[in-house]
C-alpha cells in the first residue's frame, strides 16, 4: 500500500530558490515536503580535487552569482550564506565601451552603501545550504526532504479533496511509491520545469543566439572589488572579482587577484573562441578587456551556456504557483537571475503570512510577481538594445549618457538601489541638505573661476 503524506506546501526543485523556500515554509511552522528528482546535494566523499562537487544540478554548477543585499541578508538569516571569506564584496561597478570614449564608474561608497553585493562560488553555496537543509530536516518537525525521486502525476481538483486539492504520486529509485496531498504546490524545478509543461503554462520564449563563456582568470593587479562590463562590437565581456579559498592558493590563486569572466558572444563567434587552446583565449580576453588589470596570468576550465529567454506569461492556477526560473529564465547582463527568484520568494512567504497556503495568497502573489519580471525584462532588453548599435551617432549618444548617468544621482540611485534590493538608506535621506549645500558650494566656486 503506498504511503499517504498530507502536508500544507510541496515545494518542487531543491535548487537554491527551492531550499530557501522550504526552510523559510518550515521556520514559520508551516508543514512542508521538498522534492529533487536528482541528487544534488553531494557528501564531501564525491568532491573532486580541485574542491568542486560532483554532477551539482539546480543551480550548484560551480559557476560565480551576484548576489545583491536583499538576497544576502535574506540568505543570512536561515543560515544559507558562505563564510565570509567565501564572498568578495562588490564595491564599485565600471561599464564601458571598447575602442570608444564615456565610461560610467558607480562606487557604493558615494550611494551610502558599503556595498553593492556579493560575489558567491554557486557550488560553496550549495554546500553551505545543504547543512542548513539537513540541520532542519533532522530536527523532523516541519519539513521533509526526499530526493532521487520521480513525479509520476499531479492532479489537481478541488471537488475531490477541499483541504488538499493538490494530488501528486512520487516514485522512488527502490521501487516504492508515495501519494502527497498539499493545500499548495510550488515550482521552483528551474527552466526546463516539469510543473510548468505538465500543466501548460503559457510562455514566451527568445533565443537570444549568443553563448555565454565562464572561466576564472588570476591577472598580476588586485580586482580592488570592481565588477567591469565591458560592451563589445560582439557582445559583452563581464569580470566580477573573485574570492578564492585557502586551500586554492597554492594553485597560485590569491584572493584578490582572481576575477570570474562572463564573456558573451554570438553563436558565430562563440564557435571560434571554444576552438581556441588555453593560452590563445588568454590573449583574446586580455585583448577584450585591456590591461587594467596588469597581466592575464591562468584561466580556469571553461564551460559554455546558450542565452535564452523563458518567461511564463501566467505563473499561477488554482493552488499551483511558478517560481525562480521556472517561472522566468532571463538574460544574465543585469546579473538578477538569483537574486530575482529570491525575491520571489520573500513576496510568496509575505503573502503566503497574510493569507495562509490558498489561492488566493498564490493569486496575490502572481501580481506582484509579473510586475517585478516586467520591470527586470525592461531593462534588460533596453540595456542590450541600447549597446548593440555602434553607429558613430549611437555611440556619441550613449558615452554621452553614462557620462551624465555617473554625474547625476537622482537619475542613477533610484536604479541602483532597485538593483541591490534595499529601500532608501536612512544615512542618505539625513544626508541630503549637506550634500544639496556642498554641491552648490563647488557651483559657486566654478562659476566664480569662470567670471573672475
């Protein structure tokens, strides 16, 4: 006889939306089952020498996030955030364009921020959420875990079960079977969402024909916690600085020293640098993006990913509900991936507060969450619209607009602090008079240079 499981919340996909989802489901006293198909969470027996985890799904690829502050503190308060040590702050953001004047340099320090947010290795993070799941799971209170496992159905009806209207069979590799009855489901199975295409959720869909090459590249001048964006005639080259583990510096990585590379390139292109032998991609990405930081030393293996859009166009049925990347799989230019899923998150637990696990906190929630993946999506097409013209006029126009998009903070502070996740900091607002009267002081002093 299969075993029967009632709980109030099944949440799908032990990726790190997922694990955030059903820790915070759990902390708040809600009874909730968190399922994996795969086996994500490896022991310390299967890492590798080079101190990766072996065939990490969900997002636990190895490959560097950009977490901003809403995600960290959020990760920090149920104990999913790496030892500091394991971060390397964000402090001053470069965006540039190759071969051509007008640069924007943002510094944290000028928004009353200590910093913009933190650079995170996905394969520590998934190894440090792990211990945080298990450390719940073994309590054996409101959460159960169980991975390895097959979703035979789902059904959903009302009419038949009021309490829990939500039916799923799950079999495990032993052979037995499972029925789960919840009042809510939630995906958070990623971009290729079992959920999602089980039950039709309408999306739409761009293929972007660009690759995405990853690597680590240690170069002979400190990152002095920069993030560059570098816009190429072919695509965008992005170095996010790097923290590095102890055991990794004998390897000749040096924290400070290393920075992870997001090159993006068309197809085309994309098929020429995967060609390329270690030494050769050092010199085209030293080419890239200059010498700033003194010589490109070693890579790291490289890995490739092609860029595409999935957006679910309706993200909630009934007691069913979509999020993370199951429900919005974006461009990674503007780096809000993550950081993106784990506010849904956050918004879904807020609503889920108000009005328990029903429809129509799932529904409340729906709406909020379409607004902030429109508000994203917008400016990621702008920001890719507006540097894939290298007309001369295009590239007077935009040099011009970072130039003033540096220079003026009521145009830039608004879209930094949406980026970084924290509302208006009490220290600017008290600021505000002081700045206003030095800005107007240092007017005076030019216009008076200019007359006398």
């Amino acid at each position: 006889m299969n075993q029967l499981i009632e709980v109030d919340a099944v949440v799908v996909g032990a990726g790190p939306v997922g694990i955030v989802t059903a820790l915070l489901l759990a902390k708040k006293g809600i009874r909730c089952v968190l399922l994996e198909k795969n086996h994500p969470l490896k022991s310390s027996s299967n890492k590798h020498e080079n101190g990766s985890v072996k065939d990490y799904k969900q997002g636990f690829d190895g490959r560097t996030l950009a977490l901003n502050i809403e995600s960290e503190r959020l990760l920090s308060s149920i104990d999913c955030l790496p030892e500091i040590e394991l971060c390397e702050e964000i402090q001053k953001i470069r965006v540039t364009q190759q071969g051509h004047f007008g640069s924007c340099l943002l510094e944290s320090e000028q928004e009353y921020l200590q910093y913009f947010g933190l650079t995170v290795n996905s394969t520590e993070l998934g190894e440090k959420m792990q211990q945080s799941l298990l450390a719940e799971y073994k309590k054996d209170t409101y959460l159960q875990y169980f991975e390895s496992v097959k979703i035979n159905d789902i059904r959903q009806d009302s009419t038949i079960q009021d309490e829990y209207p939500v039916s799923l069979s799950i079999g495990y590799k032993e052979g037995k079977e499972s029925v789960i009855h919840t009042k809510i489901l939630i995906a958070a199975d990623g971009t290729n969402s079992q959920v999602r295409q089980h039950f039709d959720f309408p999306t739409t869909s761009v293929d972007y024909q660009q690759i995405a090459t990853l690597t680590k590249v240690t170069h002979q001048k400190k990152h002095l916690n920069i993030a560059h964006e570098r816009f190429l005639k072919n695509g965008v080259l992005a170095l996010l600085p790097t923290a590095i583990k102890t055991n990794h510096q004998h390897l000749g990585m040096q924290s400070g020293f290393v920075s992870s590379v997001v090159w993006l390139q068309n197809n085309v292109e994309s098929m020429d640098t995967k060609a390329l032998s270690e030494e050769e991609l050092l010199r085209v990405l030293q080419k890239r993006f200059g010498e700033q930081y003194g010589k490109f030393i070693e890579l790291t293996p490289v890995t490739n990913y092609a860029m595409r859009e999935i957006v679910a166009t309706q993200t909630h049925h009934q007691n069913i509900i979509l999020i993370g990347n199951a429900a919005h799989s974006l461009h990674p230019v503007a780096g809000q991936g993550l950081n993106l899923g784990l506010k849904d998150v956050q918004q879904l637990l807020h609503h889920i507060g108000l009005t328990g696990c029903t429809q129509e906190s799932l529904r409340n929630f729906s709406i909020i969450q379409k607004k902030n993946v429109s508000q994203i999506q917008c400016f990621v097409n702008k920001l890719l619209e507006g540097f894939s013209s290298f007309h001369p006029m295009s590239v007077l126009s935009r040099s011009l607009l970072m130039i003033a998009f540096e220079k003026c903070a009521v145009v830039r502070r608004p879209l930094l602090y949406q980026l970084s996740g924290v509302q208006e900091p009490a220290m600017y607002l008290e600021q505000i008079p002081t700045a206003l009267q030095n800005k107007l002081e240092r007017i005076k002093r030019q216009v008076d240079k200019l007359l006398f």
